[in-house]
C-alpha cells in the first residue's frame, strides 16, 4: 500500500529554501518511503531514532540532508515531522 506524505511547517520550510537538486534528490527518496516507510533499501537510508516509544520516529538520510518522520499506521500517513542540513554528531537531540 501506498502511504500519504505530510510535510509540517517546519520541515516544509526548509525543502521550499533547498536548491532544484538537492529537492529533486529528496524527492526521489520520500516517493521511495512512501511504499514501505520502515524498510532500508538503495536510495533509501532509514533508521529508527531512540528515544521515541509513541509514534516511533524514524529518519531518512539523503546526502547530507536529513528527515525526521512517523508513520500512523490508521490512516496510512507519513508526518515529516523536521528536515534538516548534518553539520555534525550534535544535530540530534
């Protein structure tokens, strides 16, 4: 089954700012997720975050860029919930 990709303001705010590239590449990926959002797999970098007992946060790494997401699994929904440019190891909280 095919999810449905939600993006919250502040992760939406930050792809509207990327380069054409750098949006095309996230993209590709987040059409990627939305057939199995659990699943890592070529093109698709995902690990579950710690931390987080409900919803679990899951990550989506593409290049240096990062996506912090959930899943509800009822509605068949994937809630970006932030997205952001790795700098370093202190860019997760």
């Amino acid at each position: 089954m095919i999810y449905t990709i939600i993006y919250l303001p502040k992760a939406e705010k930050y792809l509207v700012d990327l380069d054409d590239k750098n949006y095309n590449r996230i993209e590709e990926s987040v059409e990627e997720i939305k057939k199995n959002p659990y699943r890592k797999r070529p093109k698709v970098d995902i690990i579950k975050l710690s931390g987080y007992k409900s919803p679990p946060m899951y990550r989506l790494r593409v290049g240096r860029h990062r996506l912090e997401y959930f899943v509800d699994e009822d509605e068949k929904v994937i809630k970006v919930v932030d997205t952001f440019l790795r700098s370093s190891d202190s860019d997760y909280r």
